[in-house]
C-alpha cells in the first residue's frame, strides 16, 4: 500500500483525533491534512515539482512534518541536515544533493554557504497559510525516492542514502506491528528530526498508528522528568545518552514514570547491559533495543513479548532477512563473528550519485552493513563492533578521518589520529592524537578553526601531544596502542 494511503488512516480517517501537542499548542490528524495541502500549493508555486530536492536545517518543528507530508504529496525529495553541522559538513552536502533550496530559521541562515537558496521557514508557512485546502497529489510508486539522508563516509565526505517511499512504509508498518502501537499511544518525541530514529521511526510510528505524539524542539535531560510527568507517554523512543540521563531521577518519581511507559525503546548506539539493569530497577520497565541504519532504517529488534536480552539487538523484523558473513560473503556458523547483511523492503535504493560506493555496500543483492554481530543458536544477534573505526557520541556519528583530514590542514600539525574514548553518558567523544611543530602549532587556534567547520559532538575533546604515532610496518595507526586519555 503507498505510503500516503497508510497516512490517510489518520489523516483523512481520524481528522478530527487530536493528534500532537507543540509548545503548548495542540493539532489534529485533520489539521496536518490542510497544513500540508497548502504547503503542497506554496512549494508549487514556487517551483517545485516532483523528484527535486529540498533540504530542511531545522530544530525540531511542526513546519519538519508539513514539509515531509508535502514531500510525500508532491514527490519530492527531502534531505533532512543535522542542525548542528557547520560550514565544512554543510558545504559538502548541499553541493552533493543539490536540493532547489534550504529551509531553515532565521537564526540558523547564516550557517547555510553562499550560493545556496534559503527559504525561510515562517515566510513560507505565513506564504502558505491563506492559500488552497484542496488536496494536489502527484502519482507516485513505491520506489519513488523520498528522502535523501546523509551518513558519514569512511572516506571523510558524507553521502547521500536514497529511501524510498515504500522504505519508510515498510519500516513503519513492521514497528507498529511489532511493538504494538495503538491509536490509544502517547509517544514523546524528542528525538531529533533530521535522522532516522527520530523521523523514519518516531513520526512514521505516529502516522500510520494514529496516536497521540508530543513534539519537543530538542532532549533536553533538565526538562525530561518534567515532561514524563506532564505529558505521562506510553512510548518513548531515545539514544543510549538519554536514558543515561534518565536514570539521575529519583525512585519514587521513576516508578510512577516507569508504571506509565508501555515502551521504551533504545537505539543507533549500543546500550550497556548495565544501563539496561539500571533502568529496568529504577523504572521497572524493560528497555526494548533495536539496531538500524540511516541505509537501511530497522533491521532487528529485541521482541515486545518475550525476552528482550541485554546486550544484543534482538532477532531479525519480519520483513528483514539477516545473515552474518565473513570476508569472503560466506555464512559463518552461529557463534561465529562476522559481518551482518541485510534485504529486505527497508533498504535504500543505493547512495547518490555515487556508483562506486553502492557497488563496494551491495553483493548480491544483500546490503553489507558494516557492522560485526554474532548469532546465538536462539537467534539473538550481539553487535560486536564495527569494520571502520566509526565513534558514535550521544547517538551522533563520527568518522575519524573527517576529523583527521582538517587537524592536518593545521599549521605545525605533522600527524594525527582521532579516536573514540569512553563517556559515561555519550558512550565515546573523540580524542585527537597529534605528532606537531611546538613552535608552528597553536592549539587554540586549530581548536576554534575546527568549531567553524564541524559539528560540536565532532570536536576533539582534547590533543593529546605524542612523539609518534604508533604504526604497522604498514604504516596503518594503530590506534590501540595510544596512551589512554584521561578527561
Ligand atoms: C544536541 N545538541 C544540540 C541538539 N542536539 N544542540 C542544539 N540543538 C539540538 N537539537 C548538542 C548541544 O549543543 C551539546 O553540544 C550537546 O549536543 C548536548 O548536550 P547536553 O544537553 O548535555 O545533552 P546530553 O544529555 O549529552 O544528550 C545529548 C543528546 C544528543 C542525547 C541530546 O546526543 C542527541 O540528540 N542525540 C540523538 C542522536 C540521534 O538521533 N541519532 C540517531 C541517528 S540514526 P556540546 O557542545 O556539549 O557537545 C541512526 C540509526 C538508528 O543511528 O539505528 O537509529
Ligand atoms: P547511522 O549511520 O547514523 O544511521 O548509524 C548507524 C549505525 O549505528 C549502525 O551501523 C550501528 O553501528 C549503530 N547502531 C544502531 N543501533 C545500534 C545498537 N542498538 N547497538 C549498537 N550499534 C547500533
């Protein structure tokens, strides 16, 4: 079924359902319905027509749905941008996807590089806000692409995953399934917008269900308690840092919390089996993990009935086959540690415009994810690491290189390397290991270069200055071997 027919359920079926709270404003399913109508009007208006991009570089907002919804109707392609990306990472992705313009906030323009268009988000809703309520769709099939959503390149650039509309439709409808949404669900959204979890996942659960969801610009863990108590959700969805976070509330206040919560699920990084006991004690409910990807959406999750075993991810969804290779693709027995493969109807269509990339991800019509795991007889799948030396910080995706490649534009900068180092509540920040010039490098100076140029969870938390950096007869670091770096 197409994508906007499964919305329609609530769109056109439940109209009059309250349908989300945002900042103390409360909306209907009907509500997104003529929201989104009169964008569809404004956008074509302005140009826009089927297959363009259009990128949006918001904080979490009600304009993030209606551009989606839009998107959907018109057959756009929407590229969703981290709002904390900055001049080096925004320069590459909007060069890359070439999106007709970007959305975004008069406080956040002056990030956006030169020779972009910039619409700004309130022009554009008050341009909206009189026009046509008449629904204007444009035929689309469901390999038409939806979203253009960037993930870290090993190679420094990001690129492009190209999902589809059936993508997010196959991924929704096997979440509401499996993890028994119901129109009677209060889903607290908090996740960011711009990335899979928060939008595939999150707005995707909401639609097709027909809950009730509250939208918060951003997590914000001095307000979270707060929120429970205010708003008391079924469902919570949330990165491993959240629920680090959530476990600095008081007992009592937890329990009544915890008594409320049908859901709570964890994912894009892994959760430690402690913080899953921890929570389990102070909430009494039992934190459901699942592993995805921005390529692939969901893959496997921790059952709803039945165990939900700390430390792994769970078993395959219904419509993802799993296997775990080793380097040659062959399937290595359960028990054995390889590489997790994936098909299924969840999968993008490949990554734009980049032939090469999509040739070295895709064998045999099998997505190799990149990510090591172990099967146990029972099926429950641990992931064990990563081929590349990926950081994930609070949920956020760091490769090294892209750090790498600027600290050596640095002067005096000989060498460097960026590791991940434990956080007790992101799980890794990184940490550069530089090789310099004392008398040519200024840390202060390369430091403030690097916060122009990337997003702040990408900054190094330190430069840690040594002789040499270890290396294989190779030359390849070796970053094991670095001296640990204490905070
Ligand atoms: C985070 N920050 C933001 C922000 N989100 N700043 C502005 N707007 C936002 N929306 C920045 C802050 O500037 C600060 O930067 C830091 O992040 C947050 O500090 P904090 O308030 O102390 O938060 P903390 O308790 O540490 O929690 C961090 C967090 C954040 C959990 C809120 O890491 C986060 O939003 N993570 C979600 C990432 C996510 O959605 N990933 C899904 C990827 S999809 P500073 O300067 O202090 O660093 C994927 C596939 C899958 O992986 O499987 O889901
Ligand atoms: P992204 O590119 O931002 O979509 O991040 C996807 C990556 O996040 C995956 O390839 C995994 O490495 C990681 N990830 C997602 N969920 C989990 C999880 N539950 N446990 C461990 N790693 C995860």
């Amino acid at each position: 079924m197409p994508l906007l027919s499964r919305f329609d359920r609530s769109l056109l079926g439940r109209a009059d359902k309250p349908a989300l709270e945002f900042a103390g404003r409360a909306f209907t399913f009907g509500d997104f319905e003529v929201r989104s109508n009169r964008l569809v009007h404004a956008l074509r208006a302005r140009g826009l027509q089927r297959g363009d991009r259009l990128a949006f570089f918001l904080q979490n907002r009600l304009e993030v749905i209606d551009l989606w919804l839009a998107g959907v109707k018109l057959g756009l392609v929407i590229v969703p941008v981290n709002v904390l990306y900055r001049e080096r990472e925004l320069k590459h992705i909007l060069a890359d996807a070439a999106p007709k313009a970007v959305v975004t906030s008069a406080d956040m323009a002056g990030f956006i590089p030169a020779g972009t268009a910039i619409w700004d988000v309130d022009a554009l809703t008050a341009e909206a806000a009189p026009l046509s309520v008449s629904r204007l769709v444009v035929a689309c099939t469901p390999d038409t692409p939806l979203s253009l959503i960037y993930t870290s390149g090993t190679t420094g650039a990001s690129k492009g995953a190209v999902l589809t509309q059936q993508n997010f439709a196959a991924n929704g409808a096997a979440l509401v399934s499996e993890w028994r949404f119901t129109e009677n669900d209060r889903y607290l959204a908090t996740l960011p917008l711009f990335h899979v979890h928060g939008l595939a996942n999150g707005i995707h659960c909401w639609l097709l269900s027909g809950c009730h969801l509250r939208l918060t610009e951003r997590f914000e863990h001095a307000k979270a308690a707060e929120w429970f108590d205010d708003y008391q959700p079924t469902v919570f969805f949330g990165v491993p840092a959240m629920f680090v976070r959530l476990l600095e509330l008081p007992a009592e206040r937890a329990r009544a919390i915890g008594a409320r919560l049908r859901l709570a699920v964890s994912g894009s990084a892994p959760l430690p089996a402690e913080v899953h006991e921890k929570f389990r004690q102070l909430y009494g409910s039992v934190i459901l993990e699942r592993y995805g990807m921005t390529e692939t959406l969901m893959n496997i999750s921790n059952p709803y009935d039945g165990e939900r075993r700390p430390g792994t991810v769970g078993l395959p969804l219904p419509h993802v086959a799993v296997r775990i290779c080793d380097e040659a693709g062959a399937v290595v027995p359960d028990g054995t540690s390889g590489e997790v493969w994936v098909k299924g109807a969840n999968v993008c269509a490949g990554y734009w415009q980049r032939p090469d990339a999509t040739a070295a991800a895709w064998q045999d019509g099998w997505f190799r994810t990149g990510d090591i795991g172990v099967r146990a007889p029972d099926g429950y799948i641990t992931l064990q690491g990563r081929r590349s030396d990926l950081i994930i910080s609070g949920g956020f995706n760091i490769y090294p290189r892209e750090i790498e490649e600027l600290i050596l534009e640095q002067p005096g900068v000989l060498e460097a390397t960026v590791v991940g180092a434990p956080d007790a509540v992101r799980g890794e920040v990184p940490v550069a290991y530089v090789v310099v010039d004392a008398a040519k490098f200024d840390e202060t100076a390369a430091m403030a270069y690097l916060r122009t140029q990337l997003a702040s969870f990408k900054h190094p938390r330190a430069f840690v200055r040594v002789d040499a950096l270890p290396r294989t007869a190779l030359g390849k670091v070796q970053k094991r071997l670095l001296p640990v770096w204490q905070p």
